[in-house]
C-alpha cells in the first residue's frame, strides 16, 4: 500500500479549501452594522479554529521560528 505524504502547506491549502466550501454552502445573512460585522466575522474565525482543532498535528510538524524585521 502506498503512504501518501503531505507537506504543511497542503495540508493548510486542504483544509482551508474545505472550510470555504462549508461556508459557501450555507451563506450567513450580510450584516447590517459594523457591530453585526465584527460579531460575524468573530464568528467565522471562532468556527474556523474549532474545525482546525479536530485534527492533531504533533509538535515537531511545524518548527520553532522566529520573525525579524
């Protein structure tokens, strides 16, 4: 059987691919108010980070970095 290997960034691409889909399946109404806006999009980053949590990825996947400028 053959094992397939796939680097962080498909992983991130599939992953990110499917979420726009689930989202473009069942569209939210478009907020009325910046108020509404923030709330919604609060929302969407709160259900992002609860899909991404369901699959483990073990520490050494992505290294330690540090960002200079």
């Amino acid at each position: 059987m053959a094992t397939i290997k796939l680097t962080r960034r498909e992983i991130a691409t599939a992953l990110s691919v499917s979420a726009v889909l689930r989202a473009q399946t069942a569209p939210a109404p478009l907020p009325q108010n910046p108020e509404e806006e923030l709330k919604a999009a609060r929302d969407s980053i709160r259900q992002n980070s609860e899909q991404l949590a369901k699959f483990p990825l073990p520490m050494s996947t992505e290294p330690a970095t540090r960002f200079k400028a």
